[in-house]
C-alpha cells in the first residue's frame, strides 16, 4: 500500500537523519547552548511507543515548527524550550506550548487527583494561578524532559507556505490515525489515550492540527533533500 511505504520512507529518512547529527537528543537534558540551527523542524519520540511492524523502532509522537507567521523571530531552540520547560526549578508555562496544554490535561484526566481548574484558562496568568500550577507545571516538564527529539535544518524564511510548514502539515497527516488507521499504533498505554481531545486520541499524536488532512506525498522528496543537506558530525 502507498500509504505503508510511504511511512517507511519517512521513517528511513528519520533513520538517516539521526545517522549524519550523531544521534537523538533527551528532551530534559537539552540547552541553549548545543548546536541549533535558526529554523527546523522537529520530531518527537516517547518511551514505550514503538513502530507497529517494527517493535524495535520508535513512533514520531509529535511534529512541530515554529515561525510561521511572516516576519516572526522565533528559533527552533526557542519553541522547543517552550516545550521543556525550565529545568532549575523544573517547571514551564503550559499557555505558550499546546503540547504541555495537551499532556498537562491528559495527565488530569488519568488521575482526578491532579485537577487544577484554572489549568488551560486564559492565556495569561496571575502569579497566584501560576503558584497553584506550578507542581503540575513541573510534572508536565518531567514527562515531556522524558522524551527523545530529532531535527531538520530548513533554512527558509518565516510564513505559512513555507517548507517548514509543508513538512509539518504533510508529516503530521502522514503518521495521523485520524483518518485511516495507520500500522503504527499508540500503545495502550500512552498517555495520549486520556485526551479530552479527540484528535489526540484518534491521531495517536500530541497534535491537535493537520491530524483529519490528507498528505501530498510529495513531501518527502522535500525532507530528503533536507535531511541529504544535513552534514554528518
């Protein structure tokens, strides 16, 4: 089926990928000061969850970018921060990454216990509301610290057609269960399974855009020319 080779394909070109940067980075153990470029786009991978065909291999469970509102200055390294987290005290802001949003609730709705009304509301916070999260706050960063990335350089300018955006767009509707079931499942385990969103727990990715669109292969004739690009350390 296309749709099975073509996720090969992507996940030969990860392969690769990891091959010519030296290996994959623990999200918790990541700074500033490694070697980032300006603009990419990255890949998540999350203990436990595994290529279906390939129980050796592990699943992208998240595609992310940045920048892609014209004229915008934000780095990669800057949005993948936002992600972390802080690490010293170990806490972070889940209003300026959806992904800490998305996985601070999931955790909430597995255990009641960890509730916190205010948790998604607004996007700003007093310093009384952000006190009372900051626990959570702070076992959002341990479970996202937790996970392993991966990058692509792409050096092109800032907007919503850029090659960034058609990576992230298409790689996302690639891996997407959503639609059509995929051979890469999420385990039974995976937090993602107590979404309050469904696009989460239909996806099986910490996504919540792209997840119901069709994919231009296509794409991936633009990643292997990135990741082809990509010196070898």
């Amino acid at each position: 089926m296309q749709r099975r080779s073509d996720l090969d394909t992507f996940y030969g070109l990860l392969a690769e990928l990891e091959s010519r940067v030296g290996g994959l980075r623990l999200l918790g153990q990541c700074h500033g000061r490694m070697n980032w470029p300006e603009r990419g786009v990255y890949f998540f991978f999350e203990p436990g969850e595994t290529r279906g065909r390939n129980p050796s291999a592990s699943r992208v469970v998240r595609v992310g970018t940045h920048a892609l509102i014209s004229q915008s200055r934000t780095t990669l390294w800057k949005r993948i921060s936002q992600h972390r987290g802080t690490t010293n005290p170990r806490g972070g802001n889940h209003r300026g990454s959806i992904f800490r949003l998305l996985s601070g609730e999931a955790m909430m709705t597995r255990d009641p216990a960890l509730q916190i009304e205010s948790w998604g509301r607004k996007s700003s916070a007093t310093r009384e509301i952000r006190a009372n999260e900051r626990q959570h706050e702070a076992l959002v960063s341990q479970y996202i610290g937790a996970m392993k990335l991966l990058f692509v350089s792409v050096p092109d300018a800032s907007g919503p057609e850029s090659a960034r955006c058609i990576i992230e767009r298409n790689a996302i509707a690639l891996l997407s269960n959503y639609r059509d079931a995929t051979p890469d499942q999420p385990s039974s385990n995976w937090l993602g399974q107590s979404s309050g969103r469904d696009r989460v727990r239909r996806s099986g990715l910490w996504n919540n855009n792209h997840v119901d669109e069709e994919y231009d292969p296509a794409f991936l004739g633009l990643l292997e020319d990135l990741v082809r690009q990509t010196p070898s350390t």
